[in-house]
C-alpha cells in the first residue's frame, strides 16, 4: 500500500485505492422465482395481488404497520402520507432542506407549505431546537427526514408534536435497517415511508410504500394512493382527489424479493460503514469531522457523509474530493448542491405555471428568497459522502480510508 506520503495519485503518484469494487447483482434467483410465479398469475393488478400480498408480509416482518399502501415510488408514499393528514390548505409541514424533492413533492401538491427547519451539525438531521423555532399557529405535521441511514432524534421531535399537537410523518427512504433506542425508524410518528428506488438499501428499480398504526388514518390509506376508489368495498364514488400511485406485480414481485433479503443487506452496509467509520476515528484526521451517531442507536450506512473544516485545508472541499476520487476511493462532493429552499423551483415560487395559488389566495406569505438555515448551507458546502454498498470488499473500505488520509495529510495547512 502507498505511504501516506506518495505523491496524490492526481499528480502521478501511485493510487492509495487498489481493490476495484467487484461486481453486484442485487437481484438473482429470488426475484426471478417471484416473477417466474408471476407470470402464471391472471392479473397483475396490485390489489390483493399474490406478489403485492407477499411484499405486505416480508415488509411487516421489519415494520408491524396494521395498514400500508405500497405503491411507485418513495415520493408517491410521502405524498400519499401528506394527504392522508387532510390538512387545510395553507397548513404549514416543518421539514428538512436537506433531503430528496420526493419529500416535499406532496406537501405542495396538498396545497400547504413546506417549512425548512435546520439541520444539527453532527448528524445532518433536523435540529429539534430549530424545529420548535418555526412552529407558528398553522403549524401542523412535521416531516422527519433520517438522513443517510442516521436516526433522528425521535423522543425530541415527537415530544414537540405532542405540545403543539402535530402529525410527524417519517421519510425512512435512507433509512431501511436503521433503529432509534432499539426501534425501526417508521414506528414513531404518525405514518412511515420507504423507497425501493433504484439507489435504496433494497429496490425494485421503483417503488414505495407507506404505514401507518393509526386508526384515523390507516382505513383511507389505499384510496388516497388508488383515485380515492375504494377497492375494499368495490365502491367507485370517489369523495375527493387522489392521483394513482398503486404499485404493480412486477415491482412487488421484486420489491418482495428485497426484503427477504433485507436483513442481510442492512448487516452488510452497518459492517462496512462501521468499520469505514472506526479506521476514520482513529486516524483522528484533523479538519475531518465525523458524523456524530448515538451510541445507543442504529445508523444503517445508505452512506456515510462527514465535514471537511475549510480553514483546516489548503484546497476546496470540490478539489479534495477530485484528489480522492483519483485515488480511486468511491466519494463525491456533498448531497445536494444546495439546500432545497434554495432550488430555483422555491427561489421563484414556481409551484402551478409560474404561480404559486397558495400567496396568490392569501393563505400564506412564506418567501423561499428570505429562509436560511446557515448549518444546512455550511454542511453542504463542507461535506463529503462516501457510499456504501454490500459490494465493497474490507480491502476496499481499508484503502479508502488510507486515500482520505493521504489526501488529508497532503492539503492540510
Ligand atoms: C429517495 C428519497 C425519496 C424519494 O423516493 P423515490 O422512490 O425516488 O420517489 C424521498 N425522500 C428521501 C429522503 C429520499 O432519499
């Protein structure tokens, strides 16, 4: 293995990274047996469908929800989730800037208003502090989004929606395999979703699906997903608007598969993460801050993304992150390029063809242009994620934290 000292593999040095991560197939004998049945089905309507059915069963193996709605996509599960709550327009859902646009895609469909709330420094997930800061009268859900596979801190956030009387839905789309105190992640708030999207721990190329305990909710799931028909009755008489986001047999078949599997695959990424994480705590690589993980919890490594303290280095964090890469170390700048009341979707409030209803109807004042939430930003700027996959060998994860140290050592002022 290169010395620490060897020229950065960017200037002609030998590559700190020499195991090439071997190729992975997600999806084998199981998914195929699944689909081989399939095709011997009458139907491949999702609604009591054999494989729909199967997908329900392994899913509550993790995630004892009495009622769920699996459907296409992470973000169709949140929408489905949004709309359940039946909130009046204008409503306000405190929610992260740093997540996927699938979570804030339904809160603005339903006609209410996503609020950012900030991030804590050390796990990048809500600050419940600053939470509490943004509650005002039309406060009333919090979307919890558990970044990266790190729970958040739930006895807070559910603590404040109880004072204030608020629904808290959890985007577990990071997060499969991951516990807070003990827990899965999902089983706290009010209603849970989960992605099977091409890039989560378990996937069907898309899909999701959304759970709930609560008996106010959990009877109305599957119409709010399925034209608001309600297949249990046959009834077609919809009382409101409901988009279709039912999931088919062939995503199920796959999706069940997955989750047979989970287990291990959610073993495999807190393995290599947690050892990835350990070689870095004891490199104690001044100006690489970690990520803070409670002991007592469990973080699921979707990947694992820490710091980089800009006056601790002579180059930028975009800079170093090429130096890593050309170590062949797997690593990319940030998450997302910039908080998501940033995007010029929120800049200039271009919700419904250029216009935003909401302020034109006088049922908000919220201007995307005046949020800041100045650890979001900074985090972003600052951040480095190195994924993490069954795939990657000890080799792999050992020589990519020896790249980080080489590249550290080298730019470090
Ligand atoms: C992936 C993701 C979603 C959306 O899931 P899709 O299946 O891609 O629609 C929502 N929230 C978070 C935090 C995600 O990572």
């Amino acid at each position: 293995m290169p010395q620490a000292s060897s020229p950065l593999a960017l200037h002609g040095g030998p590559k700190a990274v020499t195991a090439t991560k071997p190729a992975h197939h997600r999806w084998g004998a199981a998914e195929l047996a699944r689909l081989t049945a399939m095709v011997d089905q009458p139907s491949l309507f999702y609604w009591k469908g054999p494989q729909t059915e199967a997908l329900l069963a392994e899913f509550r193996r993790t995630y004892p929800l009495q009622w769920c709605m699996p459907c296409s996509s992470g973000s169709a599960s949140l929408h489905i989730a949004v709309a359940a709550l039946q909130l009046p327009p204008g409503s306000e859902v405190i929610t992260s800037p740093v997540t996927d646009m699938g979570s804030v895609i339904g809160i603005l469909y339903q006609q209410l208003v996503p609020v950012f709330a900030d991030i804590h420094p050390h796990t990048y997930n809500l600050d419940p502090a600053d939470v509490r800061r943004r509650i005002t009268p039309k406060t009333k859900a919090i979307m919890v989004v558990h970044l990266a596979g790190n729970p958040s801190e739930m006895d807070a956030l559910m603590a404040i929606a109880r004072e204030h009387n608020l629904f808290v839905i959890e985007d577990c789309a990071q997060s499969w395999g991951a516990a807070y105190r003990g827990k899965p992640v999902g089983l706290f708030g009010h209603l849970a979703c989960y992605s099977f999207n091409e890039y989560k721990h378990v996937s069907s190329g898309d899909g999701g699906i959304v759970g709930t305990n609560d008996a106010r909710f959990g009877p109305t799931l599957s119409k709010w997903g399925d034209k608001h028909y309600d297949r249990v009755t046959g009834g077609r008489n919809p009382e409101t608007l409901s988009p279709n986001y039912r999931i088919s047999e062939p995503q199920a078949a796959v999706a069940a598969a997955q989750l047979v599997k989970l287990p291990d695959i959610i073993a495999a990424h807190i393995r290599l993460g947690s050892r990835l994480l350990h070689h870095l705590q004891e490199l104690a690589l001044p100006g690489v801050v970690l990520p803070q993980i409670d002991p007592r919890d469990t973080h699921s490594f979707w990947f694992c993304l820490l710091r980089l303290e800009p006056t601790r280095f002579r180059c930028t964090r975009d800079e170093f992150v090429t130096a890593l890469v050309a170590e062949g170390a797997h690593a990319a700048a940030g998450y997302i390029p910039k908080p998501m009341y940033a995007y010029a979707l929120f800049q200039n409030h271009n919700f419904f063809a250029g216009r935003w209803p909401l302020r034109d109807a006088g049922l908000t004042t919220m201007d995307y242009r005046t949020v800041k939430c100045p650890v979001a930003e900074t985090m972003l700027t600052e951040g480095v994620s190195l994924p993490i996959s069954p795939a990657m060998t000890d080799e792999l994860i050992d020589q990519t934290a020896s790249a980080l140290a080489k590249v550290a050592r080298h730019f470090a002022v």
